[in-house]
C-alpha cells in the first residue's frame, strides 16, 4: 500500500478559514455594549437634567421640565436637645 501524500491545502479546505465576526466577536461585542452603556449613560443624565434648551452634537431640544412641588416639607433646621 502506498501512504497518501496530501498538501497541506487538501487538509485546510474541509476547515474554511473564520469570517471577521467570528475572528472578532469578542471585541464587537464589547464595543457595541459600551457604545450602549454610554449613550444609556447620556440619557438618563438628560432626563434628570433641570435644563430647559439642550444643545449637543447639533441636536437641539427645547422641553418643559416637571415642576417638582414640596409639600409638607418643613424649611427651618431640626431642634437639638440637650
């Protein structure tokens, strides 16, 4: 019996080399969840935010922020006793 010679080719074409995702999907991943954290981040400051005009990036927004009410909240400091 002779022994079969294959090339090195003949052994990498049953295993196609990975796409750039597959090489890559950690790094993709940690991009998109970081691009999400601080845009998460952006907004929940401007939704916090007392601004009434924000301007940023060229988006401009006017808005009406809630009027915050105290009730029965007393203004003068706590009596020490002794």
């Amino acid at each position: 019996m002779d022994p079969i010679n294959c090339p090195i080719d003949c052994v990498r074409a049953a295993c196609p080399d990975p796409d750039f995702l597959e090489k890559h999907s950690t790094f993709v991943l940690t991009i998109t969840a970081s691009l999400s954290a601080t845009l998460g981040i952006i907004l929940s400051y401007l939704l916090k935010s007392r601004c009434k005009k924000i301007q940023c990036c060229g988006f401009a927004c006017d808005r009406d922020p809630i009027e915050l009410k105290v009730e029965g909240a007393n203004s003068q400091p706590p009596e020490i006793r002794q």
